[in-house]
C-alpha cells in the first residue's frame, strides 16, 4: 500500500468571534449564526482545496501562522 500526501498550496484563516462555544451576542440568533457557520465551514472543506481554520482571536491568528510558518 502506498500514500500519497500531497500538501494544499493556499489557506484560509478566519478569524470570528461566532466560532467560540459561548454565546455571543445573548439572544436567540446565536444558536441559529454558530449554526449557520458551522455549515458554510463544512462547504468550504467540501468544495474547496483549502485548508481552513476558524479562529477566535487575533492571538490564535497569530500562533497558527508561526506555528505553519506563513510568515518567518
């Protein structure tokens, strides 16, 4: 058996504070917008060549790039 891995050329950061677990604005759309997120990130992992990453904060922003090294 052989693999093949072959690494994705382009990414996608996004940065939102709906991608955290608590609610964000206290009412009765956070529920329905995490949900709503939630599925657009599935279509993009779906359709797309992209690797994605939803992020909270800009501090995760900024360990994700060091950490994939996209800016030494």
């Amino acid at each position: 058996m052989s693999v093949r891995l072959k690494r994705n050329e382009f990414c996608v950061i996004w940065r939102d504070n709906n991608f955290s677990s608590k609610p964000e604005y206290n009412n009765k759309f956070d529920a329905i917008f995490k949900a709503f997120l939630k599925e657009r990130m599935k279509y993009i992992e779906k359709t797309s060549n992209f690797n994605t990453y939803p992020c909270e904060t800009s501090e995760e922003v900024l360990n994700l790039i060091r950490k994939k090294n996209i800016i030494k």
